[in-house]
C-alpha cells in the first residue's frame, strides 16, 4: 500500500511540475486516500505513513492554489504540519511562503521564505532549496526588486546545473526573460523566450500557454494591444483547460488592461468583472483591487466616473499599500490626481505629482507618462503651459521607441503617447496657432520613419528561413491550383511566418533616430517647390488641416471624420467593383461610375473647397489623417491632372525630398500571370539605359531583391497580395516565390523610384498609435523616396497602358506626381496614388 501510495505521490508531484495541475490534485487525492488520511485521525509522527502524507500534503496544497482555493490549501499545511517529520519542515514552510504569495499576501509570504531556507540548506531536498530562490525571485519581482529578483533567479539556475530536473530549469530561465523584461531589456527577453518555448515544447508542452502569456506583455509593451488580447485570451484557454485557474484569472486581468489601453472600456469591463470575481474568490485581493481599480480607470476616461469616484479610488490605493503591492499602484494614485484636477479640487495635487523618471521597463515608463499626462492636465486647470511636461513625456517615448528593431514594434510604440499627443494638439488648435497644430500632429504619426532599419532580413539565418517560406508558399499554391487538401500546407507557412516575425521583433534597435523637423522648414521647402502641404487631423470629430507653401502656415477646418470615413469605404468598394466590370457591358460600368462621382463629389465638397483658395494651381502632398489612408486623392475632381503626392508625415516628406537618390540601373521585373506583362516590361524597360530586365518566367525573388538594391527607378508588374493582419508578409508574387515586404527593409541602398503596376499594394494597415504598414510602406521605411501603386485591383490591360505612358512622362523629366497626373488626367478612375515625395 505505501510503496503505491509513494508512486502516485512521485507522479503527482511531476505533473505539478508540468503544469497540469487538475490531473496532478487527483492523483495526490488517490494516494491519500490509500494512505488513509482522516483530518480527523492524522497519522502518528515519525512513522512512513506520516511522513507520505505531509508530503503529499504540501503538493496538494499548491495544487489547490493553482485550482483558487489558497485557503484550503493553506489549511492542509496546517494540518500536516502536526506530523511532518523535522527533515521536512523547509519543504512545508517553502509551501506556506508559495501559497501566501499566490494569493497576494506579500510580506507575510517573504517572512516564511526566510524561515524556510535554512532548514531547507540543512536538511534538503536540493530541489526544494533551488526551488526557494526561484519563487522568492517571484516574490522580489511582485515587490518592485527587480534587482533582487534578478539575483535570486540566477541564483536559482545555477543550482538547477547540479539538480536535474529540466522543466524547473525551463520555467527559472523563463523567470529570468520576465525580469529582463522588467527591466526594459525586451529584445533580449524575447529571445529568451523562444528558447524557452523549445525547452517546454521538450520537456512540457502544457507549458507553452505561459509563453504566450508572456509575449502577450511583451506586444502590450509596445502597444500592440489586439495582438497582445489574442494571445492572452489563447493563453486563458489553455490555463482553464489544465485546472489552473490561478494564473487564467491574472491573465483575465491583464486581456482587461489591453482593452482598456485599446480604448474598448464596455469589453474591458467585462473582462475586469470576470477576473476581479475569480481573484477574489482565489483570495487574491491585492489583484482584484486591481480588477477594480481598473474598472474604475475606464469609468473615468470613458466620462463615467459617478460620484465619490475619487475616495473609491483612494481608499482601494490604500488597502493596495497595506498589503505590500507595488503592481500598478502609482498609475492607480496618478488616476486619483486625475479625478481630483477633472472635478477642480486642486489644493494637494501638485504634491500628489510629485516624482522623477521611474527607471527602466514598461511599467515605469506607463507610470512616467502617465504623471506626465496629468501634470499637463493639471497646468492646463491652472491656466499655465502644459506643453513642457506632453513634450518630456512624447521626447521619453522617442527614446523608448529606438530599443526596438521590428518595425512593428515601433509602429506601435506611437500608442503609449496618444494621450500626450492629442492633449497638446488639442491644446495648441484651443490657442490658434497653425504652427504649433503642424508639430503637435507631427507628433502622433509616422514616428517609425524617423529610425534607421535594422536589416534584421538580411541575416543569414533570416534568410534561411525566408527560403523556406518560399518554398512552403509555393507548395502551397501548387495544391490550391490542384484543388488538394492545403491544410498542413497553410499550418506550415503561418509557422514559418511566425518564426520570422519572432526573430525580427526580438532584434535590438538602433538607439538613434532623424532629427525633427520644425513647421518653418516644412514651410520653407514647399514654398521652393511650388507645393503645398496638406496636414490633417482631428478634433472633436471634425477633420482640420494645417496648409504649408502658401501665404504663411494657414489652418482651416475641413469636414465629420466619420462622414469623410465613411466616403472613403465607398470610394474603395467602388473602386474594387469598377476592376472586376472592366470587361462588362458599359452600361454597367457608367452605374458604377456613376457612384465613385457622387462620392468623390461629396468628398471633394468637404476636403477640397475649403482650402481650395489657398492652394491656387500648387502641386499638393497629402498627409492624411490615419482612418482616411486609403482615399484615392487623384480621383477627385477638383485634383484630376493635377500633381498630387500622399505622404505619411510632413517630416517624411521633408526627408525623402532631402534624400540622395540612388544612381544605379533601372530594374524592370514581371511576375506570372500578368496577359501583358512581358511587353510592358519590354516597352518601360527600352526607356532607361542599360536597364536590368527580369521576364516574367525567369523571375526569381531573391534576383530582383538584389537588382532592387541601388536601383535609380524599379517597375515591378507583379500580382500582390496586402495581408492585413500580417503586413510584412504583403507580397509580391515572381516566377520563383513570392518577394515578402519585410525583405525590403534589408536594402543597404533602395531604389529612389518604385513603382508596382498590379494589385492593391498601395493599401497599408493602420496600427495603433497612427503607424501604417503594408508593401508601400515598407518601401518608404527602407528608404525609398517615391513609391506609385494601387489602392485597388487593377485590369492588366489598363496597369500596361497607364505605366507605359507613365515611364515615358518620367524618362522625359517629369516628376512621379507630374507624370501620374499627367497619365489619369484622361483616365478618371484609375486607383494609382503617388506615395512618399
């Protein structure tokens, strides 16, 4: 009885190893139940039964943590230690300590940690001793130590050398990313965490849900809160699934806060009810004050606040610091100061304010904008300049920004600022002055643009793998042409997307970035080139712009955002629908002519007539605002013929026209499937000397990558595809694979001049914080100054004609902007936008 007992005892305790906590609960419950266990009738001390039993005791009792009953599980620690032999008394203290830290009981579990270790250095066993410097490194870091928790856990790993148990070394190797995490290293944490992935994929695939829960802060950190939501939510499945209903709930906690930072308060508060209900029946009431608190958060940014907002507030920071916590909890006092400056109570605040920049990591960076936020809207109720404290604020983040390499990454940085960002533009459009609009709606966009590419592509071993996806995507379309099964075909290639995003985002940045351009500058350069600049915003629902190049920088007030918006999906349905009846009966096609002119007609009534009088004949760049990005500018009437360019920033505009222009051959490269595109790159390419010409069936992706590089202009007639949820594997399709647009961004020299004669590679995703992303994009972030591609589908037939004649137009002298207008002037509802300068 008791050597079976022993053997459940030994594999109960390996699967609370591996995470499989509600299997591991039930098999320690059968081999209590052999040893004949009776709280009531506890088993004589000293003997084997006694002994079986306390341990299986304490294992369970973690088990039922996990499981979110702590107080029970603390109540069998009690009971067993009535007969738990001497030997033992580390392992049962080590467990008490575990189980009040899982349940938010700081301090009281630090102190039975300290009594534990050295009985645990005494008596053993040495995996519970590395085991305690492990968890207390779990402790430290819930404390705000992060120095310490960094020193434990290295501690920890080292002993895991001599003790051999490979999933506890997985787990504190893991525990170690989290804390470089913590201390704002988030590259070199990434990558820990994909050798840590392979070690539980090894030793303990029930563990792999942590990682997810894991990269899930790490996308959270850089404002990436969608994609953080969908791993959290992926990560609370698998926790629910293994019976660990202790860390499901945390990560409901956390998928709360992205949909609160994502501004999406009613779905934020759903989840918060939902992990506060969990947390508080775990006993873990440090984590659901909060679950509250940030009830409370969305309540009050959503204007919901209701009355005595500030004492529920306070009182909560309160019971937060009586219980040792640190998570959060200087945001959660900012709130209060917040709610105290909104409602006009102000006496106090400015001390409530107090404190200098929090360190490294993301949680102090949040805290620090955030303080910064509220010392702005504090000077602001006061009537003094709030602009030092939203630029101190915006200038941190810019720094943040350069840590990072994946250009995602830095695309989503520009969400942590949102809120400085539009407080000092609404702040600036309250005092009137254009120049102050310009640089405050400079700030919020296009803040990628400003740091150098790290060329993560171009690494061998990114290479490699790009190979691979290659290869995976032909397979791939070669069954699809078939009509086969594409499943495991399909898996394959979005694991092999994945690897390369992985890599790509665990990159270090450059830690540099351009210099600002001042509204001045911007001015000055568009009055020299007979251009004015168009830089859109909005306030209070309305579109604004701030016009450059004319008579002084000028601000107007242009049309609804939603009803601009809403023009713009039709625009871009009308648009897809005119490409598939360019073979129909004219009949139908004049319907749907008929359509695209009421529309652009209203657009053009709102956007244009307004600033109409200022423009005069000027060639025009377009800097739109981020929810009308797709707008096909050249398509409205009043703009038809004439030069217009749509750029990301005005500060990108001012760069790309400052750029050194690649001088190298012209690249001329078809892909399949194109009726002309054989003769079209013949015709465009017998326009430039000694151009590079790449035919349709020779074209491989890897050739034209190279042929790009130093190239003065590229005509690439290839079929594309914009992948919206994954940008930078928008591709273009070759004769040999597909060229990826995160390839681009590997160019040591692009081309000055790209133009993409096919598909709808001109459209780009925007990311939160105002960043867009995409095949042109890509273009403009490697460094291309000039990029002309489609908004929609394009018939072969009209992408041939137009582009010929475009090249011609270019060849002669013509500017891209001059030469597409020139082209669409007699082709009203082309889809082909000038990008970038």
């Amino acid at each position: 009885m008791l050597h079976r007992a022993w053997r459940l005892f030994t594999r109960g305790q390996r699967l609370n190893r591996r995470g499989r906590i509600a299997e591991s609960a039930a098999v320690l419950e059968e081999a209590l139940a052999l040893l004949e266990w009776n709280p009531e009738s506890p088993p004589k001390p000293g003997t084997a039964q006694a002994r079986l039993t306390a341990k299986a005791l304490m294992v369970l009792s973690t088990d039922l943590a996990s499981l979110g009953d702590t107080a029970d599980g603390l109540r069998l620690l009690d009971l067993a230690e009535g007969f738990a032999a001497p030997a033992d008394r580390g392992v049962l203290l080590h467990t008490r300590a575990l189980g009040l830290w899982q349940s938010g009981r700081l301090s009281q579990a630090l102190h039975w940690f300290e009594e534990a270790e050295p009985h645990l250095e005494a008596n053993g066993p040495d995996y519970m001793y590395t085991a305690l410097f492990h968890n207390r490194a779990n402790l430290w870091r819930d404390l705000g130590e992060l120095e310490k928790a960094l020193e434990s856990i290295q501690r920890a790993i080292a002993q895991y050398e001599r003790v051999d148990i490979p999933v506890n070394r997985a787990k504190a190797i893991h525990l170690e990313a989290l804390i470089w995490f913590d201390l704002g290293e988030v590259t070199k944490a990434l990558r820990a965490f994909d050798k840590v992935r392979e070690q539980y994929r090894s030793v303990a695939p029930e563990l792999e849900s942590f990682i997810d829960a894991s990269y899930a802060g790490a996308l959270f950190s850089v404002g990436m809160y969608r994609q953080a939501a969908e791993r959290w939510e992926e990560a609370i499945a698998a926790q629910r699934l293994a019976g660990d209903q202790r860390n499901a709930a945390m990560a409901e906690y956390w998928r709360a806060l992205a949909a609160y930072e994502d501004n999406r308060f009613e779905s934020a508060e759903q989840w918060a009810i939902q992990a506060m209900d969990s947390l508080y029946k775990q006993g873990n009431e440090p984590m659901a004050f909060l679950a509250r608190l940030l009830i409370l958060q969305g309540r009050f940014d959503s204007g919901q606040a209701g009355p005595g907002f500030v004492e529920k507030v306070v009182g909560l920071c309160q019971a937060l610091e009586q219980r040792g916590w640190t998570l959060r909890l200087e945001q959660a006092k900012i709130l209060a100061a917040r709610a105290r400056i909104k409602a006009g109570d102000l006496e106090g605040v400015a001390e409530m304010l107090q404190g200098e920049h929090g360190g490294p990591g993301h949680d102090a960076l949040a805290e620090d904008l955030a303080r910064y936020l509220a010392r702005a809207e504090l000077a602001i109720a006061l009537d003094q300049d709030p602009m030092p404290e939203l630029r101190a604020g915006l200038d941190l983040l810019d720094e943040y920004r350069t840590a990072f390499g994946s250009v995602e990454f830095q695309a989503g940085v520009s969400a942590l600022g949102v809120g400085l960002s539009n407080t000092g533009l609404g702040h600036a459009f309250s005092h009137g002055e254009p120049a102050e609009m310009l640089w405050w709606a400079e700030r919020s966009r296009a803040q990628s643009l400003r740091i150098p590419p790290v060329k993560s592509s171009a690494d061998p071993g990114a290479r490699e793998a790009l190979g691979r996806l290659r290869q995976a995507r032909q397979e791939l379309w070669d069954l699809q042409i078939e009509r086969k099964e594409t499943s495991a075909a399909a898996a394959r290639v979005g694991e092999l997307e994945a690897e390369i995003r992985d890599y790509d985002r665990a990159r270090p940045g450059p830690g540099e970035q351009a210099d600002r351009i001042v509204p001045g500058e911007i001015h000055d350069l568009a009055v020299a080139r007979e251009t004015v600049v168009v830089n859109m915003f909005q306030v209070d629902g309305l579109v604004h712009a701030v016009l450059a190049g004319g008579d002084g920088l000028q601000h107007v007030k242009l049309m609804p955002l939603d009803e601009a918006t809403e023009l713009e999906r039709r625009l871009g349905a009308d648009l897809d629908a005119l490409s598939r009846t360019f073979h129909h009966p004219p009949r139908l096609r004049q319907s749907v002519e008929s359509a695209m002119r009421r529309n652009a007609d209203v657009l053009a009534e709102g956007i244009w007539k307004p600033m109409a009088e200022y423009i005069g004949d000027r060639q025009i760049v377009i800097v739109p605002h981020s929810r009308l990005a797709w707008v096909p500018w050249p398509l409205l009437p009043p703009l038809r013929g004439r030069p217009v360019t749509v750029s990301p920033s005005a500060e990108a505009w001012w760069r790309a026209v400052h750029k050194p222009a690649a001088t190298g051959p012209a690249l001329v490269a078809a892909g399949p499937r194109l009726v002309r595109a054989d003769s079209e790159i013949e015709s465009v390419g017998a326009l430039y000397a000694d151009a590079r010409v790449i035919r349709a069936e020779q074209s491989d992706p890897e050739n034209v990558l190279e042929a790009l590089d130093g190239a003065s202009v590229a005509h690439l007639a290839a079929h594309g595809h914009h992948e919206p949820d994954n940008v930078l594997f928008s591709r273009l399709d070759f004769g040999l694979g597909p060229l990826n647009a995160y390839e681009l961004l590997g160019l040591d020299q692009p081309p000055a001049h790209v133009v993409l004669s096919a598909c709808d590679l001109g459209r780009s995703t925007v990311e939160v914080g105002n960043e867009t992303l995409g095949f042109t994009a890509a273009l403009l972030h490697a460094g291309t100054s000039t990029v002309v591609s489609s908004l929609a589908r394009v018939p072969d037939e009209m992408a041939a004609d137009m582009m010929i004649e475009y090249h011609q137009r270019c060849a002669a002298g013509a500017t891209p902007a001059e030469a597409l207008a020139a082209v669409g002037e007699h082709r009203p509802w082309h889809p082909f936008v000038a990008f970038g300068a």
